[in-house]
C-alpha cells in the first residue's frame, strides 16, 4: 500500500496540472465565444451634437459644395519613342452664373484639346473655353447644364491675416475635399510659368496639385481667392502648408471681358513714370517727398487727353536722361501712390473704360485730374 501511495499522489499531481491548465482554460474559452453572452459596449448618451466651428464648416461646405467643379483636360504630347501620347490633367474650377460659366485658372486649360466638367453631383458636361487671361492665370469656360447653383463672390479688399479660410477642390483627383486654415499673408509672388500675383492671399490650408482654380472661402462660405499654386520643399508635388490664391477682386475686374471678348482689355494710364523719394523730392524742389513723377505721357493716350503733362527739363537720374517738370502723381482714388506698383495694382482692379481721380502736384498747386483709362498695347501701364 506504502508503494502506491506516491503513484497516486503523482497521478493528483497530474490531473490537477491537467485541469487548471488545460481543461478549465478550454471551456473558460469556450464561454466567452458563447452566442448567448452578450457583449457590453459604451453607447453614446445620444444624438451627437456638433459645437459652433464644426457646425460652421458643415455649413460652408454643404453652401459651397454645389458651386464647385472637377476639370479635366485633355490634350495630346509628343513621346520619343511612343509619337503622339494623349495625356490628362486635373484642375477645379466654380461656377459664377447660372448661364454655365465656370472661373478658374489658365494653366488649367492651357492648350487642352477637350475640357470635360464633373459637377457635385457626378454629371459630366463637355467645356468651352470662353476667354483667357494669361498675365492673371485666369480663365472662363462654360457648360450647358440646368440647375446651376453659382458660387457668391466676395471682397478681397477686406482680408485680414489671421482669418480663417476655406479650400475646395479635387486635388489628386478626390473631388469634393474640404481644407481649413488661416490669412498666413498678403504679398505678391511670382507662379512658376511667369506670371505675378498682385496681393496673392498665402494659406496654410491645404492645397495639393488639383485643387487649381477651386475657390478659397471665407467664414460666410464666400469666394475670396481661386487657389492657384503651393510651395514645396525638395520639389516635391505636394503641400507643405504655403500655397497661395489669386484675389477674387482680380477676377472679377476682368470677368465681363473674359466673357464678352475673350480676352481682357488691359487699362493703361499713358504715362512714363519714376518714383520720388524724399532725397529726389529735395533736389529737385518737389512738393511732396514721395509719388511718381510724369517723365513723358503718350501722345493722344489717356493721360493727354486729361490734360496730365510730362517733364520738358532735360536732366540724368544717375546715367539714364529723363525730363523734370512733369506732374507728381500723389494718389489716386484717395490712395497714396509711392510707386510703380501702387500704380500697377491699381490697374489690375481697373479695366478699361473705367475713370479714375488722379491727385497730382503742378509745380505747388495741388489739383484733382479724371482720367478715363485706355487700353494698353503692351503690358505697361
């Protein structure tokens, strides 16, 4: 009997091994994955309520979403080895009257061979280009569609940095996508293919290769801007929170000519300028110490036909002869004008046809002088 005891001992100790670690861990097991155990989860108390700039983003979005457009272009390129390849570009674009005329940017359409539009609602229309304006990155193209919902245009002029904005567009092609950030600056830039953007709005929002020409929003979901271009560290095609967007104050001084003409009647002044410093004004006696001073008007041009004069002095701004004498542009519109791109700015939010006041100094008479703008041959002002 002394002689079974430790075999049965032995044989507790393996059954009670047995147990706690096989048989009741199985059915431990066995219980959890039992369909009649229910599984408890925490549940929202209720329906989920949105706070006021979450609220605020919706409503923008769902107010603005109508208006927006998918662009594609086609056009056709030539490959060494293939020949004549078709290739596809993605841009955005908003729609600005229900007539089916769409804003957005040159580079866009630039020498596309077909346009097709895909509105909100995944319809897809085939595009005319209407008018461009390369100097601006602009560009008007139109659909025939019913039901348009156009977008509501705002104020530029009263962007403050530190405001918060909204961008829509497609970029990569994932149409319908919603950005937000701030007014990082106001300042001019230059796009890569040339042209320069006057008071470009810059953002933090971001915009990827796509959402060109989609529109950049303020709070109340109004156009302040039409995104146009981002700046990318190491060149690579993707944001890095600095892009930039044409001031919708620039668009629509040109919309009616893009429209009507299919080009933009450039304004033009007709006049020859340098900018007065306070060191110029003293040596040449000047009555204010800065403005621009009229070296020579054009013949027969806007400025002559008012009656503004040019300088009949022969004299050298270091080795480059110019005329003194001439009348000292001070401001315009009741703006101070310090220099040629005051002066510029002010054409791009004029067109032609449209009159200015043009405060000048005649010797030390100051007087007020209406100008009605030309057109302008060339890009000078």
């Amino acid at each position: 009997m002394k002689s079974l005891r430790p075999v049965l001992f032995a044989i507790l100790l393996v059954g009670a091994f047995f147990y706690f670690t096989t048989y009741r861990a199985s059915h431990s097991r066995m219980a959890i994955r039992s369909p009649f155990a229910p599984v408890e989860v925490t549940q929202a108390a209720g329906p989920e309520h949105h706070d006021p700039e979450e609220q605020n983003n919706i409503d923008v979005y769902k107010k603005s979403i109508p208006s927006v457009v998918n662009i594609t272009s086609r056009q056709v390129a030539y490959d060494f080895f293939y020949g004549l390849v078709p290739q596809e570009g993605q841009g955005s674009g908003f729609i600005i009257d229900k007539k089916g005329y769409i804003l957005t940017n040159y580079h866009v359409v630039v020498n596309a061979r077909s346009l097709e539009v895909t509105l909100h609602n995944r319809k897809k229309y085939h595009a005319e280009i209407v008018g461009t304006d390369p100097s601006h990155d602009l560009a008007v193209i139109q659909i025939k569609a019913p039901d348009l919902v156009p977008a509501t245009l705002g104020d530029s002029k009263v962007i403050d940095v530190g405001q918060k904005v909204y961008a829509i567009g497609n970029p990569f092609g994932l149409s319908g996508t919603l950005t937000t950030g701030i007014v990082s600056s106001i300042r001019p830039v230059q796009e890569p293919n040339g042209p320069e953007i006057d008071e470009a709005i810059q953002t933090d929002a971001a915009i990827n290769p796509g959402n060109s020409g989609g529109p950049l929003l303020n709070y109340q979901g109004e156009v302040i801007g039409i995104n146009t271009m981002i700046v990318s560290s190491g060149g690579a095609n993707q944001s890095a929170g600095i892009g930039f967007a044409i001031p919708i104050n620039t668009a629509k001084a040109v919309i009616n000519d893009l429209v009507t003409l299919g080009r933009v009647r450039r304004p033009a002044l007709g006049v020859r300028t340098i900018p007065i410093d306070s060191n110029l004004a003293q040596q040449m006696g000047l009555e204010a110490d800065y403005g621009l001073l009229i070296v020579s008007v054009q013949t027969g041009g806007p400025a002559d036909r008012a009656g503004l004069r040019g300088g009949n002095e022969q004299a050298y701004l270091g080795n480059i002869p110019i005329r003194l004498g001439g009348d000292l542009i001070v401001a315009i519109d009741g703006h101070d004008v310090q220099d040629q791109q005051d002066l510029a700015h002010v054409m791009n939010s004029h067109r032609a046809g449209d009159t200015l006041r043009i405060t000048i100094y005649r010797g030390k008479k100051k007087m007020d002088v209406q100008v009605t703008l030309g057109e302008a041959r060339q890009e000078q002002v």
